[in-house]
C-alpha cells in the first residue's frame, strides 16, 4: 500500500504536534539534568537517542499493514504476559520493585508493553465472535466478556504484584473504557463500584505501607520532610514559576535538587517553575489539540477492529497525561506515571510511539475501505 495515498493520507497534525511535545521534552530533560561541571548529561544524550530510535518505531509501526500488525500484536500480548511472569524471577529490582528486564546491553519495563498490545486482544476477541456491540445482548453479556475480563484482571494482577500500582490501575481502567465501547453492560460498572465501596477495607489492607501513605497525603496527612516531601517540593516548584517562569536552567527546585525525580515523574513541575502558567498552559493547549485531533480520526474510522485497537492506543496516552499532571499538582496521589512524550525513560516514549505510529497508521488507511 505504498502509494501517493499513503503520502497524501499521513496525519500531518497530529505527527506535528507529537514532535513539538517531544521536543519540549528533550529541551527539559537537559534542563533537569543539567550541571554546570557537565552541561550535556549522560541521561539527556540517551534520552535523544532514544527519540531518533523512537521515531523509527514510529514510521515502521505507521507503514506496516495492519493485519500484519494485528497478528503481530497478538502474539505480541502473550510474550508480553510470559515476560511478566518471569519478571518475578528474573526481573531486576529497581525503584522498590521487579518491574524491568535485562537483555545486557537494554532493559525494558514489561507492563508498559501491556499497554500497546492488549487493545489488539481485546479487538481479535471481539471481531472474532462477529458480534459489533449493537448487537450485543444484556442476558449474553456474561458469557461474552468472562475471556476479556479474565485476561484484563490477570494482567492488571501481574503488573501490580512487581509491585506497580499505578500501571495496574492505567491498564485496567483502559481495558474497561475498552469493554464499554465493545457493549459491556452497565450493571457490571455499578456491580464493580459496589464491590469496591464494600470491600474497601481489605484493599485498604492489601496496600503496602508507602502507597497506604500516598493516599493519606492527598488528603493532608503525612509530615512535610517525609511523607509529604515530594508533593510539597513540587507544588513550591509550581507555584513559584508565576506567570512566565524563571527563564530555562534558572529553575532552584531541581537545580538545587529539592525535587526528586525531577527528569522523569516530575518534569512538569520543572517545566512550570521555568515556564510558569502561560508554559504550562501551551503544554496543555499541545496535549489537548493532539488528543482532539486523534479522536476526529478515530471517528472517521469505519473497520471495527481498528476502532476497538486505536481507542484502545489513545486512551492509555490520555490517561497517562491526566493522571501525571494531577499527581504533580496534587489532585492524584503519586504513582509513578510518567509524562508522555516528555518524560525521561525510553521504554515509555517508545510505547507512546509505537502507539501513535500505529494510530496514524489506522488515520492512513481509514481512506481505503
């Protein structure tokens, strides 16, 4: 299908868009890595490594046929499951939990993987049956969704027992917001909730102490030099950019290091003590024009596969994006949610880009049927 209509149907917007956020990002990975004995990190040349490398992801999962790429992401999804599984034994600890795998010279967080191929899952499930969501019956619905909830909740389990609490819930939130287009039946939400609010005690229970604190803080507890260290130093960087910031490298939370983890879960409040309101509200205006733009396609899109998978590369982005900038500022409690496209961490950026070169690739071909 490499013809001037591929050309011609390239989501030019969103691509823009992507490379501008992007861009932002590096130029504030260098910001929070900066040193004056070391103006160039390590950490900021391998994070633009990693967006070259990215884009290549990009443009091979935007030119590739898709039903390539649905076979190819099939299999893909049963890997990522065997990786999660051997990720408690041979997995490598790093910050409190066995989230990464070591190939020697890389490594790589096998969760965000889940967050690419398991729409491809869903969508085969569904597309299989040859049973559109109109067409879906309430008295069906549970013999129907028993194979995709099954797989979503034992996912979500895998991902939490590294231990990583805020993955498990971003991926299995997506998958609800999946099985809700695919037709799921309300009652199943309000028999969810119910069960939540009932048995909130033992959830409460089954936290370890640090995320049981986390929550407690965004309700005002904990002491500001210790449980509260974080959000407090992050809400001082916010706070003190004003309206348009100190100016780039002239930020005192990260430069003088009060803020931790200033370069990957907490680069936008970086970016809003440096750039102030107006920086962050372009950020936000870039976001929101980008995700717009997304939906505009995916709503043109006539193949219900494709619809099922791109929802399902868009709402994982989406999710991110809200969940990091309300963990930053307060509204969340912190779960190690990276920014999108501008956080530091290559397993991340090249999810996200995999994701947008597949959702461009679905923009592409919606003009061939």
């Amino acid at each position: 299908m490499m013809d001037r209509r591929y050309f011609r149907y390239f989501d030019w917007p969103s691509f823009i868009l992507m490379t501008i956020i992007i861009s932002l990002g590096l130029l504030f990975v260098f910001s929070a890595t900066y040193k004056p004995e070391v103006p160039v990190s390590f950490l900021f040349k391998k994070q633009l490594i990693g967006a070259l490398i990215g884009y290549v992801i990009y443009v091979v999962f935007c030119m590739l046929d898709t039903k390539r790429l649905a076979r190819w992401g099939l299999l893909a999804f049963g890997i990522t499951l065997c990786f999660l599984v051997y990720s408690f034994v041979g997995g490598m600890i790093a910050m409190g939990g066995k989230r990464w795998i070591s190939l020697g010279f890389f490594r790589f967080q096998p969760s965000e993987m889940a967050k690419l191929f398991l729409p491809v899952f869903i969508a085969s499930y569904f597309t299989q049956l040859e049973l559109p969501k109109y067409t879906l019956k309430t008295e069906q619905a549970f013999k129907l969704y028993t194979v995709p909830l099954g797989v979503l909740f034992f996912t979500a389990a895998l991902i939490l027992k590294q231990p990583d609490l805020g993955t498990s819930l971003l991926v299995l939130f997506s998958g609800f917001v999946l099985l809700w287009f695919c037709g799921i039946s309300r009652t199943f939400f309000i028999a969810l909730g119910l069960c939540g609010v009932l048995g909130a005690p033992l959830l409460w229970k089954g936290l370890k102490p640090y995320q049981q604190n986390r929550i407690l803080v965004l309700f005002g507890y904990g002491d500001a030099r210790k449980e509260r260290y974080q959000i407090e130093q992050s809400k001082i960087a916010i706070g003190s950019g004003g309206l348009t910031g100190k100016g780039l490298l002239k930020g005192t939370q990260n430069k003088y290091e009060f803020l931790p983890e200033d370069h990957t879960d907490f680069i936008f409040s970086v970016f809003c003590e440096e750039c102030g309101f107006l920086g962050a509200l372009l950020v936000l205006l870039l976001y929101g024009a980008l995700f717009a733009r997304l939906i505009f396609v995916l709503l043109q899109v006539q193949n219900y596969f494709e619809q099922i998978v791109g929802l399902g590369l868009l709402i994982h982005i989406v999710f991110s994006t809200v969940i990091n900038m309300a963990m930053v500022t307060g509204m969340l409690p912190i779960v190690g949610i990276p920014l999108p496209l501008f956080s530091y961490g290559l397993t991340n950026l090249w999810i996200n880009l995999a994701s947008l070169g597949w959702l461009n690739n679905i923009a592409i071909r919606r003009f061939y049927y």
